[in-house]
C-alpha cells in the first residue's frame, strides 16, 4: 500500500511539473550552452550584446560565465532530445526536489503517509519557481545537502558521512550564480556544532563551503548576491527580487493566488511542528528555520529555499508530532486524503500534452524577418525578446537588451527614451534595426511603435501582434516594406476590440488619434478628439 501511495502522489507531481517550457530565460541559456560547447572555452566578457559599459564590466564577465554548467547540460539535452528532453529533465528535477525532502522525513520516523501529505504544499509550491533556469538545481542541491546532513546525524556517521557536500558545493557553484544560499545552508549546523565542539564534522562543512571557490569567477558570485539580495522589485523591475508578497501583488492580483496560500500553509504547518515540540528541538533546526525565513521574505527568490529548509527542519518534529497514538488516529484516513491530494495536483495541472514549449510569446515571425531580409545592426529590442534573439539572430546580431540584465543603466536608457522619444537613442547609439513589442501587457499600442511609424526615415518590415520590425531606410534602401496604413488599420483593430460593446473611453481615442496622425491621416484623427 505504501508504495502505490508513493507512486500515486509522485506521478501527480510529475504531471504537475511536465507542462511545456515557456520561461524567456530558457533562450539566452541554451545559446551560452551552444557558445561553450561550440568556442571550447567560457566566454570572457558578453558575447551576445553590445552595450555592457565600464563600470558594468567586471559584474557582465561574472554573469554570463556563472551558470555554465547548467548551461552545457541544457544545450546537451537539447542536441541529444530536442525541446522534449529539456521539458522532461526538468520536471524529474523537481520531482527529485520533493522526492528529497520526502525522505528527510521518512529518515526521521515519520510514516509513509503522513510524509507524503507534509511535503504536498512544496509540491505545489515548487509550481511557481519550476521553469527551466538554473535555479532549479540550486534548489536541488539546497535539499540534497539538507539530506546529507540529517543522514549522517540520524545514523551517526559522524564527519565521513558529511564529505560527499565538498563535491557536490563545487558542482554547485558551478551549476547557478544562487550557490551562495549554501551558508544559510551550512551555518545552522555549524553553529550547533562548534557549541558542541564537533570539530571534525565542522571542519568538513568549511571545506564544503571553501569549494564553492572552484567556480570560474571565485569571489564575485558571492559578493552579488549580498549586493543584489536587498534591492526590491522597485529596481531595474525584477520580480525574483522583490519580496514574496509585493510578488503575489505584482504577478497574482490583490489575493496572491496560490502562491500566499501555499507559503502561509508551509510557514504556520512547519512553525506548529517546531513549537509542539519545542523541548526537544535541537539548535540547528531553529536557526536553520529562523535563516531561511529571513532570506525568503527579502526576495522571491530565497522563498522556495524556506519551503524547502523549512520541512526539513521540521522532520524531527513531525516524526514526534505525528507519532504514537497520533499516527494510530490518522492511519485509517490518511490513505484517501494522500489521493485526494494526487487528484488536486494532477487536475491543478495544465492539460497533458506532447507540446514541449510555449513560444505563443516568441517573436518567432519578427525574427524570421529580421533575418530573411538580412537586415542591418546595430539592432534595438527590449528586455522580453532578448533572449530569443540571442538564440536565434547571434552571431549576425548582438542584442541591445535582455533578460540577463548584465548592464542595469541600459534598461534605465531605454526607459527613459520610451517616455521622451526614441529619437537621441537611435542617434546615440548609431540604431539601424528596431525590432519592439506592438502591445504593452494591457494590449496598448506602444509609444515607440507610435514614435518610429511617424518617422519616414523609417521604413516598416513587418508587424504582428507580437513584434514590429522597422529599419533605417538610408541603412537597407532595397528593403521590402509592408503597408503603414494596413497596420495602422490593425491597431484600431486592438483598440475596437478592449472597447467592444462600449463607447472608446477618452484614452483609447486620444490612443487611436495618436495611431492616425502617425500615418499622416490627420482629418480623421482630428474627428476623434472633443473639439476645442
């Protein structure tokens, strides 16, 4: 009976994590994969973009050699199965993720059942980081060397049983930039232990975080994460940074979705455990708690290592909690309610699919373009499609921006020339090329697309409702071009459409005036607007 629970719940899991890869980052990865395995060498400096300036330099270098590992694995997977192969070693890897914890806490004495029921909200919870990024196996990692510790000291293996972490922190700090979360890792137990004058047992757990030095950038990772750790998402608007609920506001409306939920149920369960047991609570768990909860309420991005840091401190306590007489009373019930949770999972994931990648986002047709009429650099894109045209466009193109985010006053520069014009930037920068969104994210026609379809130095290459391609004319003067006007015609489409079955507001008519006048139809854009 056992077993077929396990195998029930870890297939639901599996379903849950194996939905088709969508994650922008998985582009900019796999092409740093291809340049490694191609070049035979870590790149020294950014080869993909071409506005890293000086002061951003050293931090650049750092960043695009930091994962590289991870990188060469996904590059690998990808030539040896395609987009499908990625998709599946990513869902065993959090599967693995889950699988771990669950047997921290079968280690501790709790039963089969109970355990499978304590680690469901992580399951769950894991759905929120599980895109294909190296993350994941910093994740991995955070639960395997938990595993390792609580092994060696339930079996009492002493410091042998501790030296398999000195490798596995070198392959960590070699695998993802976020290896530095090992001292939250490592610290708990190290503490406890010097108290306890452990000194072999200590002396490993330094070694292991001496090894993490055998990455290609040495110190810098560690020093980044520090500097980044405490920014918030008001900087440079990166969500992993901002903390776990101005993310739920941010990303999952007022209520937070799943995400708070989850979070609460993982923090008040775990905090329960380790109170109900407060007497017989050993140093290390409660610091190992206190730690990672600090971590994972400054950043998005600590937050799945508290889930994950959290049960794990909690397994002796639940192996107390749950056991005796208070096993014997769930016992009956806990069989169903571990296939009801199963169900949930399995039904809370996306519909079962061969589909091994979402790119319903890519500009795929703007890049085809781009392409196929050979156009000129330098190239200006923004932040979402930089990724992919890293993947695709490199080396004829080097992009001005992406999700790497390696020079942080660029995103700033593109900020500023998206509200005040575009036109000192495309001088500044010498642009031939703009290859930009059409809608913002409430589907509004973009003030830069509005901008370049003024300008008849520009010409248009090509429009969907991805992605608009202009280029300089004096730059490519045999170009084809596509109809202004149709595409003109194609945004007052978007803007019937928001405004179905009402009269437009105000702005969507000073929005679709705006549209006109860029194509020179000044009369009918004059009749949109209240008379003076």
């Amino acid at each position: 009976m056992g077993r077929a629970l396990v195998a029930v719940f870890f297939a639901a899991a599996f379903l849950q994590f194996a939905h088709p890869l969508a994650d922008g980052d998985l582009w900019w990865h796999l092409a740093t994969g291809r340049f490694v395995l191609e070049q035979g060498h870590l790149p020294d400096g950014d080869p993909f973009g071409y506005t890293v300036s000086a002061p951003f330099e050293a931090r650049a270098r750092m960043s695009v050699r930091a994962n590289w590992l991870a990188q060469v694995v996904y590059q690998g997977l990808y030539l040896a199965g395609g987009f499908q192969a990625l998709r599946l070693f990513n869902a065993l890897l959090f599967v693995a993720v889950v699988a771990v914890v669950y047997q921290v806490l079968r280690l501790r004495g709790v039963e089969t059942a109970p355990a499978l029921l304590l680690v469901s909200p992580l399951s769950a919870f894991c759905w929120w980081y599980d895109e294909l990024r190296p993350l994941g196996f910093s994740v991995l990692l955070t639960a395997t060397s938990l595993g390792l510790i609580e092994r060696a000291q339930v079996r009492g293996l002493g410091a042998r049983g501790l030296l398999a972490l000195v490798p596995l922190c070198a392959l960590w700090a070699n695998l993802h930039r976020g290896f530095p979360v090992v001292a939250l890792v490592l610290t708990p137990y190290a503490l406890a232990w010097l108290r306890e004058r452990r000194w072999r047992e200590v002396g490993v757990l330094a070694a292991a975080a001496a090894a993490t030095l055998l990455n290609p950038s040495g110190l810098a990772p560690w020093r980044a994460a520090v500097e980044e750790s405490f920014q918030g998402a008001s900087s440079f608007a990166i969500l992993e940074l901002a903390s776990p609920w101005e993310f739920a506001r941010l990303e999952s409306g007022g209520a937070g979705g799943t995400f708070l939920p989850l979070l609460v149920t993982i923090v008040l369960l775990s905090a329960a455990l380790l109170i109900a047991c407060r007497r017989e609570l050993r140093v290390e768990h409660a610091l190992l708690w206190l730690l990672l909860a600090v971590a994972g309420a400054t950043a998005f991005r600590y937050t799945i290592y508290f889930a994950v840091g959290a049960l794990v401190a909690s397994a002796a306590a639940a192996s107390r909690a749950l056991g005796g007489a208070a096993t014997a009373r769930l016992a009956p019930a806990a069989p169903a309610a571990v296939v009801a949770v199963a169900v949930a999972l399995a039904w809370a994931a996306p519909r079962p699919t061969w589909r091994a990648i979402d790119d319903r986002a890519v500009p795929v047709a703007a890049v085809d373009a781009l392409l196929g009429h050979d156009l000129p650099g330098p190239l200006l894109n923004t932040f979402d499609h930089g990724g992919y045209l890293i993947w695709r466009a490199w080396p004829r193109h080097r992009v001005f921006l992406d999700a790497r985010l390696l020079d942080y006053s660029v995103y700033d520069e593109l900020g500023t020339a998206e509200r005040t014009g575009l036109g000192p930037l495309l001088a500044r920068r010498g642009i031939n090329t703009v290859l930009y969104p059409t809608l913002d994210r409430r589907l509004r026609v973009r003030r830069a697309i509005l901008d370049l379809l003024s300008r008849p130095d520009w010409a248009l290459v090509h429009y969907d409702a991805l992605a608009t391609l202009f280029v300089r004319r004096s730059a490519a003067p045999g170009v084809a071009e596509v109809s202004r006007v149709g595409f003109a015609d194609q945004l007052l489409g978007v803007i019937a459409h928001r405004s179905r079955g009402r009269a437009p507001d105000a702005g969507e008519r000073a929005e679709a005036a705006a549209i006109l006048r860029a194509t020179g139809r000044d009369t009918e854009a004059q009749a949109l607007l209240p008379a003076r």
